[in-house]
C-alpha cells in the first residue's frame, strides 16, 4: 500500500471510528486475517511509526512515487520480501498550492501530475 504511514492511521482510522469500530486495533486485525503487508510512503518516520503500530510486521519502503525507478525497485523489493501480492492499494495523492487558475504555478501543477496520475501508474 502506498502513502499508508498516514492513510492507514488517518482515513482507514477515522472510517473506523465513524462505523463504531475504534476499539479494534488493527495490528489484531491485521494478525488475525494473516495478512502480510507492505507500506511505501515518502515520509520514513511515519512508516517507522506505522510499522510499529502493526507490532512491526510490515515491509517497508521510503520513496517517492513520482520516481519510477524508485517504484519499480520498491515493488521487487516488496514483492521479493512477501512473496505475492494479492491486494493492491494505490492511494497516494497530494492536492498542491491553494490558488487561482492563473496564479497556479506551472511546477506544482506538474508535481500534483506526477504523483497523482503517474504515480500510481
């Protein structure tokens, strides 16, 4: 799963809680369906902090994906490490600057592209 430092905590969290599941914890969750997981995200700390909170059973991977050699790498690497992938979760995504059509800067349109369409190609 990509961008899941924070996703996993974050939106998957919050639609838990939302459902009156909060007092599930996802590491039980998580062992009991016997599930194997890999986490790729940009930011190491909060993977380091996810896995932690899966009791340290998850692969992980600190990269960007808008570098496709990086995703390529990462998914060998992943794939070598669990052995096959049977879900597949793309969620990474950013939004970019808050601002006008016009004042919109060119690079960040570009880098919202890379990330959000190419990215998860």
């Amino acid at each position: 799963m990509n961008d899941e430092s924070t996703g996993f905590r974050g939106a998957r969290g919050r639609r838990h809680r939302r459902r009156g599941w909060h007092r599930l914890r996802r590491r039980a969750t998580i062992d009991a369906s016997g599930a194997h997981v890999a986490l790729w995200d940009r930011d190491a700390a909060a993977l380091d902090a996810a896995k932690a909170s899966l009791g340290g059973a998850a692969v992980t991977h600190a990269f960007d994906v808008a570098d496709a050699a990086a995703v390529d790498r990462a998914a060998r690497e992943s794939l070598a490490a669990l052995g096959r992938i049977d879900v597949l979760v793309c969620s990474a995504g950013i939004t970019g600057p808050n601002k006008t059509v016009w004042d919109y800067p060119v690079d960040d349109w570009k880098r919202v592209f890379d990330v959000n369409v190419h990215g998860l190609f």
